[in-house]
C-alpha cells in the first residue's frame, strides 16, 4: 500500500519535516496487518521562496538519501520507504516535478489579475462580478508569494493542478488500496482553499484521468490544522492574526456543508499561541518547529494503519487531541497518557545518535566494534556519512528538536547532556531504572561497550552507511532499554 501525502502550504510543509524526523527516528509507517506503507509526500505551495516549505523538501530529499543508502532495511533508523511523486514514473517528463514540490506553471512573476487573464474578458457584467469577489490588492497580489491568506485566491490558482501533469503521473499511477491523505492550516490562505478544491478534485466523478475509480472510492483522510500560533502585529502587512479565529470559523463553516467525502478528519490546535515575526511570504517565513506540528504528524501514521473497515465505506470519523497537562513546557509525562509509547523511544535514540555524532564516533575508531566493521577515518569523511548521516543530525534534527523545546508551548523530552557520562538523566518526565550505566568512564565509554557486545552485524558491507546505521540502531535500542526499560 501507498499513502500519498498532500501537505498544503507552509503549516503542510513543517507537518511533513515533523514525520519526517519520526520515520528517521526509526517509527513504521504500516498498515493494520502491520505491513509497510510506502510514503509519497507531495508539497503544494505556490510561495516558490517560503523557507518552511524549502526546508521540508529539503529535510525529505536528505532522508530519501538515507533511506536508500540504508539497503531495504526492515527496521530502525530511516527505514520507511519515502519517494516523490516522479519516483513512480518510469519516464519522468519534463513537465514534472522532480522534487517533493510541486512546480506551479503559470504563477512566476504573474499577478492574480493576469493569472485570470482579467484584462482579456470581454464581458463587462463577468468583469464586474469579479472586481466586486476581489479587491485590487487581491488583483495585484504577485502569485509566487502565496496567497496571503487569501483562501478565495488560492482557490482558483491551486484548482489547475487537476490539469497538471503531476496530478496526471498521480492519477496513473494510483492502485487499488493506495490512500490520500491531506493535511494543512485552516486560517491561513492555501490550507484553507486547498482542502476543498483538492477533495472536489479526487471524488469527482467526472474525472476519468488514470485510475479515477480507485482514487474515487479510496480512503481519503484529512488533517485541519486551527490556530495554533499568533503574528506580530505590522500594519505594513496584510496578514493579520487576530482574524485567525474568524476565518477558521468560516472555514468550517464552509465545509459542514460543502466538504464531503473524507473518511477521517483529525483536528488540532492549541490557545498558547506562540509569537512568531510577520512575513507575508519568501526566505524570512521560517517559523519555528512546534509541538503541534510534532503530535499532528501521528495522525498520518494512525490514518495508514487503521483498517480499511474503519474507513470504507464512505463514513466520515472525526479524531481530536488533548495534552495531558495544560502546561507551558511538556515533556513525555505530561504530553498524554499514551502518546510517548508511540515515540519515545525511537526519538531517543535518535537524540543518543545526535549527540554520539557531535561527541563520540571520530574519536572512537580505535573501538573493536569500529575496526571489525570498518568505521574508520575515511568511513567519517565520505559523502554518505559527512553530507548526509551527519548533516541530517546536526542541521536538521537536531534544529528541530532545540526548536520544539524553545517554542510557546514547549515540548522538551531531553534535558542538556553536556557529555555521555550519565545519560540515564536525558529523558524528562520519565524516571530511569535503578540499573545504572557501567561505570561513569569517558564519553561515550557505556555505548562502545554496547557496541562490543554486539560486534559484526549482518546488513550492509563493511564500511557502509547501511552497516553503521544498523550497528547504532542495535546498540541505541540496547542502551534505551538498559536506562529506562520499557515505557
């Protein structure tokens, strides 16, 4: 089975990055017979220089890389197939995307007064009703800068992607059980108009592009994400916050009557409502991560793994999420009863690599468990390890999770570990055994021992990223248990 992803503008793009570092981390995407799922993000927004949306697509290129230098492996460390949407073309066309964005054609440098072709209509009762739908700022709004939140712009510019040769590569390559799942903002302009268009586009049953009867009666789940952060106020800009309420209210009112069609529909929030900079679009958007985004990412992997008897036939369930405790700073007590069970071990693990790559792995090549396996100086200086294993810890991970921890609300499942002596202190809101490391030794001196233990593993070649990722998945899941036990 596929699962193909729509994240919808900037609020989709951070969604996606969050599951992003949860495959990573070594969580399954999987059906309910517990059979892998392969993922096929797809981002959609027009704002072609929206940093939250560069940095997804990037954070998923890297991982894609990482996947594949990890030899099919069933488990652990970045072992959820993930692809683009061209990745199931045999012969990809130049008409498209290559990357995990799409490409809108006809948006560059375009106004949405030209995008209409306004100026070419004839008809002066055609043209009146339009000037009385749009302001003139809506008319002179330069498309490659998003829609500004406004939904009834985006509306008209994202409904072409029906038309496109990305929705047709989509349509055909579609299978009987694949599902569509489509996540993104409510009170921002793209998530809220694209929603819509898109599920129009899918149960339509004029559509007859490829597959259109197994897209038309597929599972198709939903994320609608409410406010969940705040602007400052800047009169120079036309995105104001305090609206953000109002239009998510319309929003759904809008779809209580006119959205149908969704097999599950997941809903989050949150009213501590962090402060980010005003930046209607382009590089300076770069908001944060947020916990929000982190717990709306696991609606995906609950959506893949329900089974189909939950969902089909057509019959809309609806999903809500609470913390455990209202407080400004989580952690992995106060979350939620049984969110941490999902996540935190892998991510602990995760955390263990991050800080083992900054402190710990070049110093440690005279370690058996290093020579045996071929981990030696030029093993850490390669393209695979340097470029991707290292830079996906260092810039995008571990970006990540001091973001999640600095945010209004916080979410901080580590404490600062200055060095690896005693890492049975990392885990917050969460007691460690009484079984304590061996010994309090040098840095890193307990997972060396660990490594030890285990020696030679079976996947990949000696001296592969493969091997390594799957020696340090062992040893970590080792270490977790040793410390913490099981949640």
């Amino acid at each position: 089975m596929r699962l193909f992803v729509f994240g919808i503008g900037g609020t989709g793009g951070r969604l996606m990055e969050a599951l992003t570092f949860l495959l990573a981390a070594g969580m399954k995407m999987v059906d309910a017979d517990g059979k892998p799922v392969e993922l096929i993000p797809i981002l959609l927004d027009t704002d072609a220089t929206n940093k939250d949306t560069l940095d997804g697509v990037s954070a998923l290129e890297l991982y894609s890389r990482l996947h594949s230098k990890s030899d099919s492996a069933t488990e652990g460390f970045f072992s959820t197939s993930m692809g683009p949407l061209a990745s199931l073309a045999q012969e990809v066309s130049v008409d498209v995307s290559r990357t995990f964005r799409l490409n809108y054609r006809g948006v560059e440098n375009a106004t949405f007064r030209k995008f209409i072709g306004f100026d070419q209509i004839d008809d002066p009762a055609t043209k009146r009703l339009l000037e009385a739908l749009y302001s003139d700022d809506n008319m002179n709004d330069h498309l490659t800068g998003g829609f500004l939140g406004n939904p009834n712009v985006g509306a008209v510019v994202l409904s072409g992607f029906k038309n496109s040769p990305d929705f047709s590569l989509f349509a055909n390559a579609f299978s009987q059980n694949d599902r569509v799942f489509i996540a993104g903002s409510l009170f921002g302009g793209t998530g809220a108009a694209g929603l819509p268009w898109l599920l129009k586009a899918l149960r339509n049953h004029t559509q007859k592009t490829g597959s259109a009867d197994a897209i038309r009666n597929s599972a198709i789940g939903a994320l609608m994400v409410l406010p969940y952060f705040k602007l400052q106020e800047d009169s120079k800009s036309r995105i104001d916050s305090s609206v953000f309420i109002t239009k998510t209210k319309a929003a759904l009112s809008y779809y209580a009557t006119h959205v149908r069609g969704l097999n599950a529909v997941y809903y989050i929030a949150d009213n501590a409502l962090s402060t980010y900079a005003n930046h209607e679009s382009g590089n300076e958007q770069s908001n944060d991560a947020h916990v929000v985004e982190l717990l709306g990412a696991l609606a995906i992997l609950d959506f893949a793994r329900a089974p189909a008897s939950n969902l089909l036939p057509q019959g809309e369930k609806y999903y809500e999420y609470a913390i455990n405790a209202d407080n400004q700073e989580l952690n992995l007590s106060t979350l939620g009863v049984q969110t941490p069970t999902k996540f935190s071990k892998q991510l602990t693990q995760l955390q263990m690599m991050a800080l083992l790559d900054a402190n710990h792995f070049r110093q440690a090549t005279q370690a058996t468990w290093a020579k045996v396996n071929g981990f030696n100086a030029a093993f850490y200086d390669s393209s695979d390890y340097r470029d991707g294993l290292a830079s996906f810890l260092q810039t995008y991970y571990s970006t990540w999770i001091q973001q999640l921890a600095s945010n209004r609300r916080a979410f901080t499942p580590f404490r600062t570990v200055p060095d690896l002596r005693d890492m049975s202190k990392m885990l917050t809101g969460r007691d460690a055994n009484k079984k304590r490391f061996w010994g309090p030794g040098l840095s890193g001196e307990l997972f060396d021992i660990a490594a030890n233990n285990i020696r030679n593993v079976e996947h990949g070649a000696i001296g592969s990223l493969a091997r390594f990722v799957s020696l340090w998945w062992q040893v970590t899941s080792d270490v977790y248990d040793e410390s913490f036990g099981s949640m």
